[in-house]
C-alpha cells in the first residue's frame, strides 16, 4: 500500500510539473511573439489604434491627417445645398481650437461635450468620395486615446429634400 501511495504522489509530481513547464513555455510564447515590437508580433496584434486598413461604412466619417482631423464622405453627393452634423467628445481632455471650412460655416450651438454644425455651400455643389468637407483642429490636455463622433448628420438638396447620412467617429 505504500507503494502505492509514493507511486501516486510521484506521478501527482511530474503531471503538476508538466503543468507547470507547459504554462511557462507559452507565457514566453506569447511575450515574444504577441508583445514583442518583431514584425511577426506586429503581424498578428489586432487593434483599433493599430489598423491600417479599415473600411469605411459610413456616409461621412473623420479622417486624421498631420494632426488635424478632417470630415469626409465616403459616397458621391450631387447637388448639395447644406450640410449639418453634431460631433460629441470629451471636453474634459479634447479642445476643440477651431473649425475650418472654404464653405459658409455655422455653429448652432457649442456645449460642452457636443457640436452642432451647418456648412451651407454658396452654390449647389457635388462632393466627391473622400474628398475634405472641413477640418478640425483639437489639442489635448492628457495624451491618451481619445473619441469624436458624429451624430445626426444630414444633406439638403437643391430640391431642399433631406436626407439622412450614417456616420461614424474617430480614435485618436
């Protein structure tokens, strides 16, 4: 019987080991393929803030470019009138230094954490995908990720029929 029993608590040994050792060879498996800066790591990490390619679902959506946050569409608009969207964001961390825009720009109000912008254009106007509408330019006070999006925005036509636009937000 005792045999048996030293026999059982050697075995318990070695299988805890194995645990042990298996636990440990992907812990270093994980740091140095997942976390480590190789281009391997680089390759198979998945995040938001790391993406290159992300595919644009939206109607208008922000784009950023040398700092500066820039509002675009992602779908060809023809004979538009006016444009108007509200953008939330934390005014805690984001201020928001100005708004420009080579159109007429109106902002119909301006209270913390949210914006509600017209841009009414001179003459009708036909925006092409990706093209710039305005650009934003923010400083923050903390740098650490932080969100703007876009609420209620829609076009009117030169038939001053609206039309509703999905939009999107931005992490910067």
């Amino acid at each position: 019987m005792q045999d048996i029993i030293k026999k059982y608590r050697k075995h318990k040994k070695i299988t805890n080991l194995g645990i042990v050792l298996t636990s440990l060879v992907i812990a270093f498996w994980v740091n140095f393929l997942l976390i480590d800066w190789t281009v391997t790591g680089q390759n198979l990490k998945a995040s938001i803030l790391n993406a290159n390619n992300v595919e644009i679902n939206s109607d208008v959506y922000f784009d950023l470019e040398d700092d500066k946050i820039i509002l675009k569409t992602s779908k060809i608009i023809n004979n538009i009138k006016n444009l108007s969207f509200s953008i939330t964001y934390n005014p805690e961390n984001v201020e928001i230094i100005d708004i420009v825009s080579s159109n007429n720009l109106s902002e119909i109000s301006n209270e913390e954490w949210i914006k509600s912008i017209i841009i009414n254009f001179e003459a009708e106007k036909n925006i092409n995908p990706n093209e710039s509408i305005l650009e934003i330019n923010t400083n923050k006070k903390v740098q650490k990720s932080e969100n703007i999006n876009i609420i209620n925005s829609n076009f009117t036509d030169n038939t001053w029929e609206n039309y509703m636009l999905s939009s999107s937000w931005i992490t910067f």
